[in-house]
C-alpha cells in the first residue's frame, strides 16, 4: 500500500484507548471500545477500526456521543428486554447487551434484547462471535430508515432513506474459527468507501450511483449526494426494512421524519436443542465437506469467518497497515486532545 504505515495491533489499541479516554470515555469503557476498533482492523475490516475515531470524538464533542454513558434495562422479561443505550458508546452497549444475552439464553434457552438511543457499534461480527465461543446462536442487527437519513435510497427511488442496515450470525463449530456472517443489506458499507477515499482507489462496479443516479466508481461522488445500492436490488432493499423493523421493538417511530432506528441482540443457547459438542461437529462436519467441493479455476471455497481469522493471524505477525491519510487525522486528533503517539 502506497504513503502507508505498518503499525503493531497492541500500539493501535493503546493509541485508540488514550484518544477516547482523553476526549471524556471513563477508563474501563475506553478498554473496551479501543478493543473492539483495533479488533475490526485486525479482521481486515479496516472500515470499521482506527479511521472511525476523529469521527466518534467529533460526536462526542458535539454531544451525540456521550461518552460515560452506559446502557440502562427498561423493561425486563426475561428472554425479551429492553434497554436505552442512552446515546452512549454503541460499542460498549452492544457487548453489553450480548454479554446479557448469552447470560440470560444460559438460563432461559434463548434471550433478545432490543436497544433503543444507540450510536454506532462498529463492526457486528466482534458480538457474534463471542455467542459462539459460548456455545450460542448468535444475532446482531442494526436498522436506520427515514427520509434523508443514512447512505441507501429506497429500491427504485432518487432520495437517501435508509442506512446499510447490517445483519451478522454467528454458530458455534469446532475449534476456534465458528461461522460468522457478518454484512450489509447494500452493496458495500459505508466504511468502505471511507476506506476507499483515503487511499485514492475507485470502488468496484455496482456498489454506488452518483446525485443523478448514474453508475459510478468515484468514492467522492457519494459524498457529492449519491447513495449505495442494496444487495441484490430488491431483495437487499427488503432486508433493509426488515432491519428497521425489527429496531421497532424497542424503538418507537419518530413521527417527524417518519424514522426508525433500533439495534437488536440475540443469542440461542444450543444446548437446549441438543448437546453441543455434537452439534458443534455436525456444523465443522457440514462446513468441511462443502469448502471440499471442487472450485472454479483461481478460487477458493470458504466458510464465513475464515477470512478475518487468516487477517488476525497475519495482522497480528506483520502489523496493520495505515494509510498516511488516516495517520494524518489520527496525529491531529491526538494533538488537539494533548495524546502524545510515542510508540
């Protein structure tokens, strides 16, 4: 990678810490988000890591972040809760909120909770995994949908309305790699096109139209007013609204711009079902014998997961890779914040 620098993971996340923690997070939250940013990039999604923290303390700045925040039970039933994240940290409300769900499926068999006033939680696939270490089926949905918000038109339409709207699932398998599906109901996320931007490469066909609705591969051109595509056209663009509805759980319409917004949580404990070192094989067994099918000339067949654990493998021997656009605003967040970035 070109005007690049190749960073240690264990510097990234002290860096992450004292940047957030400076900017108001209390010390034992900023562990924890500084964990899962760093975590994303050591999976290979750089989009959802290091590059997202002059943003969150922007927000934090500006008060839509409240940094010292922490999630608070609303109603409670059980296997159904509901819960304010209080414009906290979405990444702490939302380990929480897993962390929660997986207690209460060990006691009840299964648990979904439903977070209302929730920012950004970052990658979904850090919480999906850790319900399959823990022997669950695990969930994580984010929806956002009203006029002019997020980055996605309506299938059909010329006019912003709904955000990447991602979905992730996790299933505990034998080993330390499970499944874990983890994407957005558009084509890409917008993070990637964050990503894209910083290093000045166009995006793939299809992922984008310009403010006019044309195709195109310029990053610059969304920011201009255009809008990501849904997977699949129609079909992504139904997932979408189901992501947003599913937000309705918990969070009420806001009758002003006709808005939804909601995160939910699950997780199934697969003990009840049957016992879970047979179901465990049965899944390894299952997903074996599909990657040993043949492949098409130059590809490889793999299981959801295998990808981020080959990048945590070589990220961590190697280092991860910044683009010296992103080192930029780093360096000049931290010295408006008083952080020295001594290595």
């Amino acid at each position: 990678m070109p005007d690049a620098l190749t960073l240690a993971a264990p510097y990234l996340t002290r860096v992450a810490r004292d940047l957030i923690e400076a900017a108001g997070t209390p010390p034992e939250i900023a562990a924890v988000v500084a964990d899962i940013l760093i975590g994303a990039n050591l999976a290979g999604h750089d989009s959802h890591g290091l590059l997202r923290i002059p943003t969150y303390v922007k927000q934090m700045r500006g008060g839509s972040l409240r940094p010292a925040v922490v999630p608070e039970i609303v109603a409670d039933r059980q296997t159904a809760i509901r819960a304010d994240a209080g414009h906290g940290w979405g990444h702490y409300a939302a380990k929480w909120a897993m962390d929660l769900a997986i207690e209460r499926a060990g006691e009840h068999g299964m648990c979904l909770i439903s977070l209302t006033n929730c920012n950004h939680i970052g990658r979904l696939g850090e919480y999906v995994t850790t319900a399959a270490a823990a022997g669950c089926l695990g969930m994580v949905t984010v929806g956002i949908g009203g006029r002019g918000l997020g980055g996605a038109a309506p299938f059909g339409g010329s006019e912003r309305a709904l955000g990447t709207n991602p979905l992730a699932l996790g299933v505990p398998t034998e080993g330390d790699v499970p499944f874990v599906m983890d994407m957005a109901t558009t084509v890409c996320a917008e993070g990637k096109l964050q990503v894209a931007r910083s290093k000045g490469a166009d995006l793939p066909p299809g992922c984008i139209v310009d403010a006019d609705g044309n195709p195109t591969v310029k990053p610059a051109d969304y920011y201009a007013g255009g809008s990501i595509l849904h997977m699949g056209g129609h079909k992504g663009y139904a997932l979408s609204l189901y992501m947003c509805l599913l937000g309705a759980l918990g969070s009420p319409l806001e009758p002003e711009k006709n808005a939804l917004h909601g995160v939910t949580v699950q997780a199934v404990d697969v003990s009840r079902f049957r016992p879970l070192a047979e179901f465990r094989r049965d899944a390894s067994r299952f997903l074996r014998g599909i990657k040993a099918l043949p492949a098409r000339p130059g590809c490889e067949i793999q299981s959801p997961g295998e990808f981020e654990e080959r990048q945590r493998r070589e990220r961590r021997r190697h280092g991860i890779e910044v683009p010296e656009t992103i080192w930029t605003q780093i360096r000049e967040t931290a010295e408006a914040l008083g952080v020295p970035l001594n290595a």
